[in-house]
C-alpha cells in the first residue's frame, strides 16, 4: 500500500529525529563519567537506532530511492558513524549545546527535552496519516519514545 505526502514527510522527519537522538546519546556517553548513566544512554542509543532503521525501512518500501541506502549502510556499522551531514539545522544547534552540558542532571534535562519532541513528532504523525500501516509505525514509536520519556524523568528524580 502507497504512502501519501503526509505519511512520507513524518517518516523523514522521524528519521532526521532519530539520527539525531542517536548522534546526541553516543556523545553524551563519553562526557558523563557515571557509568549507570552511561549505560541508560547507551541503551537509548541502541533504541534510536533501531527506531531509525525501522522508519528507514518503511521509506525504503514506500520509495526505493537509491539515496537512501547510505544512510542504512552507515548505521549498520558498529560505533559511531560520522553522520553530521543528515543532522537537520535545528538539531544540529541542540547537538552543539553538548559540549556546554556539565552536570548529569544537564544531559538529562537535554535526553528529555529530545524525548518528549519525538513523543510530540509520532502522536502528530498518527493523527495526521491516513494509512494504517504508516499509523502503526507512529504509534509503536509514539508509546516507545514516551518509556524513554518516564525511564529519563525517573533518573531525574533521583538525582
């Protein structure tokens, strides 16, 4: 089943968020140095990633572009792969910040701030999209992305 124009341009959009998420976690691995820390952002990394190549895939169905198959290359390798090139403006200014974040409580602040954009992003994507098989993708991100935003909010709590 074809995709219209809405459903497409959230997939993009979810992918751009994704990737961004992804960069965003794998840098803030290495300027925390609590290891439980570390490890929550490294599970979160795994999850963008794999959200990323889901998104990725049912665009890959919908379009067959040649264009895309780099990007699924490039996250299928181990460690982090030098994606800046696909990371949109506005998360390339959130991205920037990460270098002035200095305290756990300051990654956090930022982790949820991401999380609860790709919340906002896949709820409006399933309302807006006609096509079930579209909308179901939407709504697994949707309800996936709001465990990152209670596992977050929990670490902040107990700070």
């Amino acid at each position: 089943m074809a995709f219209g124009e809405e459903a497409l341009k959230y997939l993009n959009l979810g992918i751009e968020s994704e990737i961004a998420a992804y960069v965003f976690y794998k840098r803030a691995m290495k300027l925390v140095e609590d290891q439980s820390l570390r490890t929550v952002l490294g599970k979160f990394a795994g999850d963008e990633k794999g959200h990323f190549l889901t998104l990725e895939d049912a665009y890959d169905r919908q379009v067959r572009s040649e264009c895309w198959a780099p990007y699924k290359d490039i996250l299928s390798r181990s460690g982090l792969p030098d994606i800046d090139e696909l990371v949109q403006e506005t998360h390339k200014e959130l991205l920037g910040k990460i270098r002035t974040l200095k305290t756990k409580k300051d990654v956090l602040q930022m982790a949820l701030l991401l999380e609860k954009e790709a919340v906002d992003l896949f709820t409006n994507a399933s309302s807006r999209t006609k096509e079930p098989e579209a909308k179901k993708i939407f709504d697994y991100l949707s309800s996936f992305e709001k465990g990152h935003v209670q596992s977050v909010e929990k670490e902040l709590a107990a700070l």
